[in-house]
C-alpha cells in the first residue's frame, strides 16, 4: 500500500458539529462580526488560561505587527532578525521603518542580543524580534539594552501560543507582543491572531487602530484600520481549545521521539531552559545544504513534505536588500522541518527519520 501524503503540517481541527455548535450562537443572534460574544469569550479563556493581563484577537497575526510599529509611534530604523516569517520584515518596510538586521545565535535561532548594541544609531526606534518555533529569546538581555537606549520592544511570538517564560506567559514581555493563529500554528482560528501589551493606556491606542480608529460610531480618536476577527473565527478558536493540552502533550511526544532517532545525526535547536516550550516545529539542521536538499528529495519520494522553514534569510530578500547575514544565511540553507502534527503516527516518525539517516550516511 502507497503511504498516504504526509506534510510539514496539518492543520487540527475539532470534530464538526462542535463547531457548528458553537456557531449556532452566532447564528441565533445573527451576529457574526464585530466582537461579538464569541470573540470576547474566546479571549477571556486565553486571559484566565495563561494568566494575560490585555489581549485583544485580530484577524491575523500580521496587523498587530503593523499596528504595534503604528501605535508605538516608531520611525526610522528598527532592530530585527533576519530568521523569521517574511511577516516580521514586511511589517517594518509596510509601516515606513527601515529593518536592520542583527544575526542571530547559532544554537537558539534567535536574535543575538550580544550584537544588537553595535547596531544602534541615533536613528533606532525599537527591537523588533521574533521567538523562533516559539522558543523565547533573552527577554531579559534585550529588556536591558532598550531600557539603556530608550528603545521600544515588540516581540513577534507568532509561534508562542501556551509557552511561559520565567513562569509567565510569553506575551506578558515586550512593550506589544504579537501571536498568530492561523491553521498552520499550534492554535488556530483559521485566520486570526492577537496582540498583548501590560500597558493598558497602550491597549487602548491599539485598540482603536484595530476598529477604524472609531471613537463611537461618529467620532474618531484618529487614523485606523480593519483588524477585527469575526465571530466565525472565533467559534473554531473555541472548539480547538478543550484541545490544547492533549495537542501539547502529543507534540512533546513526537518532538522527543525525532530527537531520539535522530540524535547525532542532525542538529536541534537549543529551547531556553526557564520556559515551559510549547513543541510547536521540529527544525533539524544538516552539515550542508547538499545534505538538505538530498533529504528533501528522498522523503518527497516516500511521499513526505517537510518544509524549509525560514528560507531565504530576509535579509537577501530583494526588496529589502539588508548586510549580509552568515550565521542566518548558513542556518537558512541547511535548516529543515519536519512533519509534527497531532495525529502523526509514532511509526511515521520513525520511518521519516530513518530515511533521513539512511541518506545522509550515504556520504
Ligand atoms: C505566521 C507568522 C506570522 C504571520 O501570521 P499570520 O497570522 O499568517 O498573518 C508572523 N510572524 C511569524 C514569525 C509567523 O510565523
């Protein structure tokens, strides 16, 4: 029997009629935007859940980076990592920042915070970094330095749904953090997103960016634009959430079962160790791209479809046209990662790591 396809992802979803049951609220009422009681329940679950001091959900994960550089009122150059979603560099050129990339540790993904005081001009506004696959960066070293250089910090925790750090959620950090919950992320809403920030007069000002700006319904604080998530999106949200402990658990699961197959072959990334990680990717990093790219072809024959998550580094993207970048650019090259999903079969796992062993013992 032919394997049946298998790639990077798959997106969970509940059992049907336990969204349409939740949907029949909406329907009842025939309400279905606008921040309805299925938006508002939904955030105050994530709220109770991780302990948050304001959330507010977005349609996607994308607008509340640009809403978070807007309402920040950030101009100039922006400080960020070039091993990212192309969300993260986007959303500073969208907004009329310029990025400046700092590379990144070779170990965590993550922004190296021992280079970003270098890259500090009279002209820097903010941090702008991401918590790679969710694992967080020194929130603490980065605190410092924009605490001493009286920048701004944003953290793009697209990744970071259930992942605490110090013992507290990761979106408690930064001046704004964002998270994304679309259907390739941990949770989802199909489309959607949130931001948080612990300044609640901040959260007011982002607020209103996110609804038109709209102070009632014909007065205006000032200039906005439409990132509401609908109650449609809000109603997968809420049947994924009874969910999330059994999706964790079966991610950790299979996480640790690649690390074991695969232990000394190919390189995993160093998780922070005072955080609670969410297993949310399964990156692998081979000797050489030729490595990678044998191993792509060999599991795309068995039917296998991982993905090169981040490829390109964004820095050698064309219109942003950044330094060069040789700890990001290596890593971009010879990064894979692998099929992690809730109903992955363990023997899937294991067959998908030996044919990556088998392949790159070939050498
Ligand atoms: C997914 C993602 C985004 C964008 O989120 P959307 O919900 O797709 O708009 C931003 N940053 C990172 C790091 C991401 O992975």
């Amino acid at each position: 029997m032919k394997n049946e396809r298998i790639n990077v992802t798959k997106t969970f979803l509940p059992k049907q009629i336990e969204y349409q049951k939740i949907l029949s609220r909406s329907w009842d009422k025939s309400w279905i935007t606008n921040r309805g009681e299925l938006v508002l329940e939904l955030e105050n679950k994530i709220k109770r859940q991780y302990n948050i001091s304001n959330i507010l959900a977005t349609t996607n994960g994308t607008l509340p980076l640009q809403i978070a550089i807007k309402g920040l009122g950030l101009k100039g150059e922006i400080i960020t990592t070039p091993f990212s979603y192309v969300a993260t560099t986007s959303s500073i050129i969208w907004e009329g920042c310029k990025p400046i990339f700092v590379d990144i540790d070779e170990d965590s993904f993550n922004i190296d915070y021992l280079k970003i005081e270098a890259a500090i001009t009279s002209k820097t506004s903010a941090i702008l970094a991401t918590h790679v696959f969710g694992n967080p960066c020194d929130i603490e070293a980065i605190d410092k330095i924009a605490k001493k250089h009286n920048l701004k910090v944003i953290y793009d925790a697209a990744h970071c749904f259930g992942v605490t750090y110090n013992k507290q959620s990761v979106f408690e950090y930064g001046d704004v953090s964002t998270c994304s919950f679309h259907a390739t992320k941990i949770f989802h809403t199909g489309e959607g997103g949130a931001l948080f920030t612990k300044d609640s007069a901040l959260y007011d000002k982002l607020y209103s960016h996110h609804n038109f700006g709209h102070k009632g319904t014909s007065e205006f604080h000032g200039l906005g634009i439409n990132a509401k998530i609908s109650e449609l999106q809000a109603a997968m949200g809420l049947a994924v959430f009874p969910y999330l402990d059994s999706i964790f658990e079966r991610r950790e699961t299979l996480y640790k079962l690649y690390q074991k197959e695969l232990f000394g072959k190919v390189k995993f990334q160093k998780i922070a160790s005072n955080c609670d990680y969410n297993y949310a990717y399964m990156p692998v990093v081979f000797k050489s791209e030729t490595h990678l790219l044998e191993v792509i072809e060999e599991l795309n024959n068995n039917n296998v479809f991982p993905r090169r998550y981040f490829n390109p580094s964004l820095n050698t993207i064309a219109y942003v046209n950044g330094d060069a970048m040789p700890i990001s650019e290596s890593i971009s090259s010879r990064i894979l990662c692998l099929p992690l999903y809730f109903d992955l079969g363990e023997e899937n796992v294991i067959r998908i790591s030996r044919l990556i062993s088998n392949t790159i013992s070939n050498e």
